[in-house]
C-alpha cells in the first residue's frame, strides 16, 4: 500500500508531530510512504523521525503563505498513491479538491482542530471519502450535521513523550537545580503556541489574581512555546509583577524535562480538541486542570487524573490550583494514576496500528 501525507508545514504544533509519527510508523510497519509538504523549513524540519522518509515540497522557497500548494496535483499523480491523508487545517481544504480529481483513490480527511473550521475544510469533509477524528466530540458534532456514521473513524492522539523512570527523576533533580526551585515549590507547566486562542493571558490573570489572594504559596509557572502573543505575555508579566514567579521558555524541541520538572499542567485554552500537551503532562505524571473546550474531558479521568472546568470560570480555576499547591498529598494521588491512563488510551503502538487498519480497509474496499 502507497500512502500519501499531506501537510502544508512542519511547524512546532502537536498535529504535526503526529503526522511524523505516523509516517514513520506506517513505513516501519513495510508500507510505502511519502511526506509532502506545501513549504520548506519549519521547526520539525529536522527531526529524526523524519530520517528515510521521502518527502516533496511543493513551494521552491518558503513564501510563508501556506494555502499555496503549486502542482499539488502533479504531484500526487507521481506518486500515485493508494491512499490520502490530510494533516491539518490547510491541508484538508485541498481535500475535497483532490478526491474530485482522484476519484478512484480514499482521500481520509482529519478533525484534529479546536480552531473554527475554515469554510474549505467542512466543504472537503463532506466530499472525501472518509474522516478521521481525534475526537468523540467531532464524533458527536459530525452525527449532528448528519454525516454517515460509517465515514467516521475515532482514533485518540498517540501519546510521543515515553521515558524511563530513572530519565525522569534525572532530569527533574537538573531542571529544578539549573532554575533554583526548592523542593517544595509546586512548579505549574503549561506547554502551547503562544496565538489567542491558547489564552495565556487569561492563565496568567489567574495566577495573578491568586497571588493577591493566597500570598504565601509558593508556585511558579513556567511557559513553554513560540508565537506572536509570546512578547506580548512576557510583557505583560514583567508589567505586573509576575517576573519572578512566571518564567518564559521558547519552543523545546524535546520538552520532556520540563515535564519532569513540574507538578500540574495547566490549560485555559479555548481551541483544544484532545490536546497533546494534556496527554503528554499525564504520561508524565502530572495532574492537569483545564478549562474544558470540545475534547479536552477526553483527555483525563476528571476527579482522578485531573480537574477539568467549564469555560469562564477563573475563581474555580484560581480555587483549584491554590488547593493543588497546598496539598502535595492531593498533587501525588492524581499523580499516581496519571500514567496508567494514558498508557491505556493513548498509546502510541494501538492508534497508530488502529490508523494503519483503517487506511486499509479503505484501500480493500
């Protein structure tokens, strides 16, 4: 079987981490796969993942317009693949595009965003052979709008952060040690793009807030991510006073010790659907409180493994994370079963072996 991934950019997001997962996977697994890319460059660029993998890029240099796919269709004829994939928003615009054009070959268009769908992206959607969600949310939202069940397919993200014991305890003893954080200081990671949607200033306004009201805990935050609203929160923390208690991390190729190094992952997104960073934090072992937004309850046990929230609600959230810094004996409890359950839903050998059996009966059928 030829399969063919489709994604306009290997930026630093957790869809594009997943498309690299895939296609190494499906070719360890003796399948043919291609990569293509409408443009060159990015941050994942370089990742070994990507070692062997053929990949086509579209664009002669990085214009940085990334609906721009020249001879995307030429392209797809070279190769000519037994099955499509679609990667991310952009991508998935072209979908419907190249199943009119491909009638005889399964284009798979994916639901992986928490962002509004782009107007190309639900035309494609309802034109491509099949869907592939990572979501029982868009699941449900798709039943809605009367999309045959038998489209759909739900495979959760696979989780890509898997360390050994001893690589955690080392590299949390470092990390606290490198930035000066005392043993029973409760570190808060939130791992994300710096965009709007993401809502960085609205966690720290939470933070803020907390500090007025529960000035003897000891907390940090620590930001881990690029984007355009990164000057922007760093200014705003320095403005009001936060300096010394939030400290600002570029993106990390490999976030792991920043994992290992904190005690609860924190989410006040509004455009998650099954984020990684949730995932990854609880493979981790950190408990996570989040504002609930389409698949994020998916993502946790709530009660067990975390503490998911309505949207809107900053006192409950301040409340939450106050308690958690209290009570390290609460922080150890979600700790505990964290890990077994993301190994159990979001394993990396099950979805990607789950994706893999899907494309093929598309192709059998």
């Amino acid at each position: 079987m030829k399969i063919l991934l489709i994604q306009d950019y290997l930026r630093i997001g957790g869809t594009e981490k997943q498309s690299l997962f895939l296609a190494r996977t499906f070719a360890e697994a003796g399948e043919e796969v291609s990569l293509l890319t409408f443009r060159p460059g990015g941050h994942l660029d370089g990742s070994p993942v990507l070692a062997g993998i053929p990949r086509t890029v579209l664009q002669g240099f990085d214009s940085r317009i990334c609906l721009w796919a020249p001879g995307l269709m030429r392209a797809i004829a070279a190769f000519r693949p037994s099955v499509i994939l679609c990667m991310g928003r952009t991508a998935n615009c072209y979908g419907g595009f190249i199943q009119r054009r491909f009638p005889e070959i399964p284009v798979v268009a994916t639901l992986r965003t928490g962002k509004v769908l782009f107007p190309l992206h639900h035309w494609s959607v309802g034109v491509v052979r099949a869907v592939l969600v990572n979501s029982n949310w868009w699941k449900r939202r798709l039943l809605e709008r009367n999309f045959p069940a038998e489209r759909i397919h739900v495979v959760h993200n696979a989780v890509l952060l898997e360390r050994s014991r001893e690589e955690h305890h080392n590299a949390r003893i470092r990390m606290r040690t490198r930035y000066g954080i005392d043993p029973q200081t409760c570190v808060f990671l939130n791992v994300a793009s710096f965009r709007p949607g993401k809502r960085h200033l609205d966690l720290m306004k939470i933070f803020a807030r907390m500090r007025e009201r529960e000035p003897g805990l000891d907390w940090r935050l620590w930001l881990v991510g690029d984007g355009r609203e990164y000057r922007r929160c760093r200014r705003w923390a320095a403005e009001n006073g936060l300096g010394t208690r939030v400290r600002f991390f570029h993106f990390q190729q490999d976030p792991f010790p920043y994992y290992a190094a904190a005690d609860v992952a924190v989410s006040a997104s509004r455009e998650d659907s099954l984020p990684n960073f949730l995932v990854e934090a609880q493979a981790t072992g950190l408990p996570v409180v989040a504002y609930d937004c389409r698949g994020v309850n998916e993502t946790c046990r709530p009660g067990e493994t975390g503490i998911i929230l309505p949207q809107g609600r900053p006192d409950a959230f301040r409340e939450h994370l106050a308690r958690l810094c209290r009570d390290p004996d609460l922080r150890l409890n979600f700790a505990r079963a964290a890990p077994a359950f993301a190994a159990k839903r979001f394993s990396r050998e099950p979805q990607a072996a789950a994706t893999l059996s899907f494309l093929r009966r598309l192709v059998d059928a």
